[in-house]
C-alpha cells in the first residue's frame, strides 16, 4: 500500500486595518456656563446629514458611540457642513483637522506594528441648536423671534440671552427666525388664582449679525466655523452687534 504526505502550510489572513481619520459625535446643545463653554446633553444626534466640503465620502455613524467617522478624508484642515433633513436643529459649518501621521500609523498597523499616538483624539464634539418650527416639549421656557435689519431678514444671526448661570447662545436659520430653551427657568403654579401656569422674567438679548452679508442660496459657506469661539467674538472680525 503506498501511502502520500500531506503538507500544509500554514499563514495569517491577510491584515486588513481601517483607521478614523476624523470623527464628529453632535450633541444638541443647552446653554454656556458661567465660564463660556458650551454644554452638551449627554445623548447624540442620529440622521444627520454631514459632509466635508470637496469630498465625496460620506462619514458611517457608529450608533454605539454616536460618532460620525470620516475614513477617507487627507491629513489637513476640513470644512464640514452638518444639516438635519429632519429640521430638528439648525445647519452649521465647522472645521475639523486629519492627523499628519494618519497614514503613517495604518501602514504601521498592516504591518502589525502599533504605533504611538498618545494624546491623539480624533473625535469632536459637535453642539446643534434648535431649529424654529420644531416640537417644543410641554412645560418647557423657550424664546423664540426673527432678527430683523431695515425689513430685511438676516441669516445667522448670533443671539445671545442671558441666564441665571451663564448664557444661552443660538442663531438665526436661513429666514432669520430663532427659537432657543432656557433650561434654567422654571415655571410656578399661581395657587391664588385659577390654578393656570404663570411665569414673568426679564432677561438681556443681544443679536449680531456677519460682518460679509451670506451669498443667497450658499448661507451656509457663509457660517463661521469658530461660532463656539467667544475669542472670535470678541475680535469684532466676524460679527457686528445690532443695536
């Protein structure tokens, strides 16, 4: 009886490695605290329509993180414009910036080598404020108007309302309306008379409007990615206060 051996060689699967390049986790916003920064609920936004000016990827959401991840985008600065096609929260620009050593680090990893990028986050958070015309939750404070300049609407339009503990901040949408919660305030049963819901407050509003007038049709290339910027404010570069 003849007998044949067999050889069989074994070897790794081919390594395949997909590493972020950027990612965006948008949360809708609820106010300034007494220090200028904007706060975040906790939960993040799905359906959102993003995109980074000049390319044609579009970014998968991750619903285990809420992230947004940009795999295809080149080391560098990026515009990208977030919009809601459900008209939940107002469209907004910002800019995010791919690490330099992004395609360094996945050739070392095919190369099954981990490399050192200590310190390196790659996600942002992103803060969306609320669109006029949305469902308003019951019991809930809100302000709501349009910024106006000699009968003219005016798009982007920064708004800013004080509260108890700092500010709340918003803009206009594209017809220059806003609507925005003050979180802070709450609402008292008037027991003296027919039990109705009865609140009287007083607050400061300041509006501001761009200092280069939006391109119609192209608002949104027009929004200043430093909007959550108070340094940007204050230089007077981007936005002029209305009296």
């Amino acid at each position: 009886m003849t007998t044949r051996a067999t050889s069989t060689t074994l070897r790794s699967p081919d390594r395949l490695v997909d590493l972020a390049a950027v990612g965006l986790r948008c949360a809708e916003y609820t106010g300034h605290d007494s220090d200028g920064l904007a706060r975040t609920f906790g939960a993040t936004i799905e359906g959102l329509h993003v995109r980074a000016i000049g390319s044609s990827e579009h970014p998968i959401y991750h619903p285990s993180n809420g992230v947004y991840g940009f795999r295809t985008l080149a080391p560098g600065p990026h515009r990208v414009h977030i919009e809601d096609p459900q008209g939940r929260f107002l469209p907004r620009a910002i800019e995010v910036t791919v690490h330099d050593d992004v395609p360094t680090w996945r050739a070392a990893l095919a190369r099954g080598v981990q490399p050192d990028w200590s310190g390196w986050n790659p996600v942002s958070t992103v803060a969306l404020y609320p669109a006029p015309g949305r469902h308003i939750p019951p019991a809930e404070t809100v302000v709501y108007g349009d910024v106006v300049v000699d009968g003219d609407e005016v798009p982007f339009a920064r708004v800013e309302i004080d509260a108890p503990d700092g500010k709340v901040v918003t803009y206009t949408d594209r017809r220059g309306s806003y609507v925005t919660w003050l979180r802070d305030e709450r609402s008292h049963i008037d027991t003296s008379g027919d039990g109705s819901v009865v609140r009287t407050f007083e607050r400061t509003v300041r509006a501001f409007r761009l200092t280069h007038s939006p391109e119609p049709g192209r608002e949104l290339f027009a929004f200043p990615v430093d909007f959550d910027d108070e340094d940007a404010l204050a230089s007077g570069d981007t936005w002029q206060e209305l009296s």
